[in-house]
C-alpha cells in the first residue's frame, strides 16, 4: 500500500507525484498556493519514500517495473482525474499510460521519459552533480551540490527541508533504481503515453542542469499546445524555484483537461 494525504472532496482529481528521494512534501509549496483548491488534491509516497513501506525485496519493489506496477495498482483506485509526474515518476507513468483509465491528463515537470530508439544520453546531461539520484549514501558535500545544480534559488529553510525528505527515503531505492536503469527495465514509454490519446503536457525550468529539455522535439509525441513549455528562473526543483507559476500552469492544463 502507498501512503497518500486528500485534499479536497471535489469530482475532479489531480494525482501528484514526487519524484527520486522526495516525498509528498514536495508538493507543499504548490498546494499553499491555493491556486488548485477547486479539485481534489491526492499526493502520493512512492515505494520507499516518505511514509510508504521500506521494501524487504528492493531488487523487486525499487525496479522500473516495480515502482510502476504499485503506483498502477494505487490510480486505478481513482476516476476522472489527471496525474502530475515530476522528475522520475515521468518515467513510472510512461510505462503504464496506456493502461490509466479514466485519466483526462498527463502533465510531466522535469520529463525524462524512455522511448523511440532514445537513450538516457539523449536524456541526461553530463553533470556530475546528478549521481546522488543514483547513489545511496552520498557525502553532504554531494547532496549539497545537487541541490544548488537542480535549483535556481533555493531558500536555506527549502534546501534544509528538501535534504531531510532526502535522507529519509530508503538508501537501497536509489542502488536498485540505478541497477534497473543500467539494465534498460523499461519499455516505450513515448508510445504509451500517445496510446492513452489525452493531453500531455511537458514542462522544465528554463535553468535544468540535468535533462536535456528539448529531446522530445523530434518524437512523435503529441504535446498540450504542440510544444515543451519552460519556465524562467526555475531549475529542476520547479516546486520550490516557482511554485505560484507551476500552480497555475497545472490549473490551466486541468482546466482544458476536465472540459
């Protein structure tokens, strides 16, 4: 079972997701917004995040395939909804799109979605600041690093906060996430998410220091507005970076999607 919080008693559902060692706290800039108070809010722990269940088989539940079967098994749960991914949970929704029914929309923040004859070089860029995603027990040198690559100006109280979000979730997720990428455990997860034929929108902070923000130009993906959208001063982390501007991009999008 995962852990999730309600907010709301609204018809219309938007499903959020953090990303690699986050949690649903992430989404707390955005939610005080209120921006989005006009629909059911459901935030969501994955798998060996936040308050959702440390794995006794990580080889297993912290896989591409995994994280993804237990996060279809908790939307499925829910109708007429949209589900916002951020970073790595673009990933975990590329892979099951095509089977989200009910789902109005997808909206990818920090997308670095698989798919088409892409690989993660297409994907990532060469920064070494990245590898705590990938690393259990990174030096706070390390973390720190990555935090200031993948923000454009975080605050000391967020980049305090965001630090301890990371070092709650569990070591071995990031060990089992990296071994099932380096095993290329996923599918196409561009023609899933044009199977489930709903608007998806693509979004990244004018300021990403990790992913390629234009290498789904080329694809056949059909995006909301026909286009990747950036925001100005804002890096990986939009949530903290510009979380009022987020909130209303996901209201607009909702909006259409719930039309």
């Amino acid at each position: 079972m995962l852990y999730s919080q309600t907010k709301g008693n609204q018809l219309n559902e938007i499903i959020l997701l953090h990303g690699n060692s986050q949690s649903i706290e992430l989404w707390d800039t955005v939610i005080d917004e209120k921006v989005l108070e006009g629909h059911t809010l459901i935030t969501v722990d994955l798998p060996g995040h936040g308050k959702t269940f440390i794995s006794k088989q990580p080889d297993e539940d912290y896989s591409i395939q995994g994280m993804a079967a237990h996060l279809k098994e908790f939307i499925l749960q829910h109708n007429n909804y949209i589900v916002v991914a951020n970073s790595a949970s673009t990933n975990l929704i590329g892979e099951i799109a095509h089977l989200l029914t009910n789902c109005k929309g997808i909206f990818l923040i920090g997308a670095n979605i698989i798919g088409e004859n892409i690989n993660t070089s297409d994907v990532l860029k060469p920064n070494p600041n990245i590898t705590p995603f990938f690393t259990a027990n990174p030096t706070d040198e390390e973390l720190d690093k990555m935090i200031d690559e993948g923000s454009y100006n975080m605050s000391p109280n967020n980049k305090k906060e965001y630090k301890e979000i990371y070092r709650k979730t569990d070591p071995a997720f990031r060990e089992h996430w990296f071994a099932s990428i380096s095993k290329q455990e996923w599918t196409d997860e561009i023609k899933n998410l044009n199977t489930l034929a709903v608007p998806v929108a693509i979004v990244y902070g004018q300021e990403e220091n990790f992913i390629h923000t234009h290498y789904l130009d080329k694809s056949s993906l059909k995006k909301w507005k026909d286009q990747i959208i950036t925001i100005p001063e804002a890096g990986h982390l939009l949530q903290y970076d510009q979380p009022k501007v987020l909130a209303e991009l996901i209201k607009e999008f909702a909006v259409d999607c719930f039309k």
